[in-house]
C-alpha cells in the first residue's frame, strides 16, 4: 500500500509535462507550416514582379528600337531628332554637349577623362506607375553613344572638311538601355543601334531637311541649325543586337 502511494506521488505532474511538450511540437510544427507558405508566397510574388520587369523592358526596348530605325523616325520621332541634333558635337566644349562614352578606366592605356559612364549616360525616368495595375514599379531609360571603332576623337577634329566628317559618323553606336524594378527585383534589356550616314540626295532628302529645320526652329536659331548639324548628311539608324 505504502509503495502505491509512493509511485503515485512520484508521478504527479507527468502528464502536464507531456502536455506540454505535445503541444511545443504542435507549435514548431504550426510555425514550420506558416514558414514555408511565407517562403512559397514571397518566391512567387518575386517571380510574378520579375516576369513583369522583363515584359515591361521588352516591349519598350523593341518599341523605341523601332521608333529609331524607322523610315519616317526624322518626322516622328523627338528621341531621333535628339539624337540627331547631340551627336558628335565634339567642337562644344561646353558643359551642354554630350560626351561620347569610353569604357576604359583611369589607368588605362588611351583613357580619356569626362567620358565614363557617369558623363555620357543620359537617364530618364518615367513617371512611377506603382499605383498601375501589371506594370513595374520604376522604369529607367538610359541613352548613350561611342565613336566607331576606327575613328578617334583626334582624328575627328584634326580636319573640318565635310566629307571626311561623314565618313567618319558611319558606324558610330547608340546604346538604349532600358531597366525596369519593382521591389527587390529588376530586369534590364540594352539595344544597340549603329549608325549609317550618307549624302543627301534631291528633291525629297531637301524637303526632309527643310522640315527638320522647321522643327529645330523651335528651340534654336537658324544660325545655330547650320552650324551644328550638316545639311548633306542622311542619318539612318540600323539595329544590331539586344542584350
């Protein structure tokens, strides 16, 4: 009797503790649960904002390359006749002329200061659709240009004979880059455009240039039209790769 009372006494309190430790499993494995559906949840929101980044700098990347390379791009495009009007303006030594860019550090052989990326990269950002159903949060478009790959700035400006001058635009490149982010996401797509130049041919070449004159008149002067941008040259530009 006395050792039925003992074994009694020794196990009070047994059964809470293995209460307890039933319901320390249950918790981890609740929380466990609650873990791994977080996990699925946030991978599948990051892959949905990353095929919408994609999509979004796709679409825009392919539209603005064909606004470049079109046929009527002179007439219709404000990003050709930006362009058209800003590079090689290798004479300006001003801070409003746009730099070409140069990959080369400082320390490199040829390197060439005011022409990294922080000086020729020219950003727009759109305004912020984040509030806009399917589209990424911020798009970015970046617009920059190198010299072809025979010719130098030297070599450029060592003459101002005409013909020489557009010789020496021919193969010039235009990279558009487009980078679009939503939260920690971000997709970005690069088009490169090079540049074909030749002579000007009449009457419809002269009916071009007289529009495009028309057009500069807005914000320049007639003698700042002609002193900037040669009459004779035809601006074509032809894509050749996305990356």
């Amino acid at each position: 009797m006395v050792n039925i009372v003992r074994k009694r006494q020794y196990n009070k309190g047994a059964a809470m503790v293995v209460s307890i430790i039933i319901i320390a499993v249950l918790m981890i494995f609740a929380f466990s649960l609650i873990l791994i559906s977080y996990n699925l949840y946030a991978s599948q929101n990051k892959n949905i904002a990353s095929i919408r980044n994609m999509e979004a700098a796709n679409t825009l990347s392919i539209s603005l390359q064909q606004e470049m390379t079109d046929e009527n791009a002179w007439d219709e495009s404000n990003l050709w006749n930006y362009v058209r009007f800003n590079l090689f303006d290798l004479d300006d030594t001003s801070t409003g002329a746009w730099p070409y860019y140069s990959p080369l550090k400082a320390g490199d052989i040829g390197y060439e200061p005011g022409h990294d990326r922080n000086a020729a990269v020219k950003e727009f950002r759109l305004d912020s659709n984040s509030g806009v159903e399917c589209l990424p949060a911020e798009t970015f478009v970046r617009v920059y240009w190198t010299l072809p790959d025979d010719i130098s700035a030297a070599d450029y400006l060592a003459t101002s004979d005409p013909e020489f001058r557009m010789e020496a635009k021919r193969g010039a490149r235009l990279f558009i880059e487009i980078q679009c982010n939503t939260g920690s996401q971000s997709y970005k797509v690069t088009e490169i455009l090079q540049l074909d130049v030749e002579e000007m041919t009449m009457p419809d070449d002269e009916d071009k240039q007289n529009k495009l004159e028309i057009y500069y008149s807005n914000y320049i002067s007639a003698a700042e039209y002609h002193e900037r941008i040669n009459r004779n040259e035809k601006w074509t530009w032809i894509h050749e790769a996305r990356k």
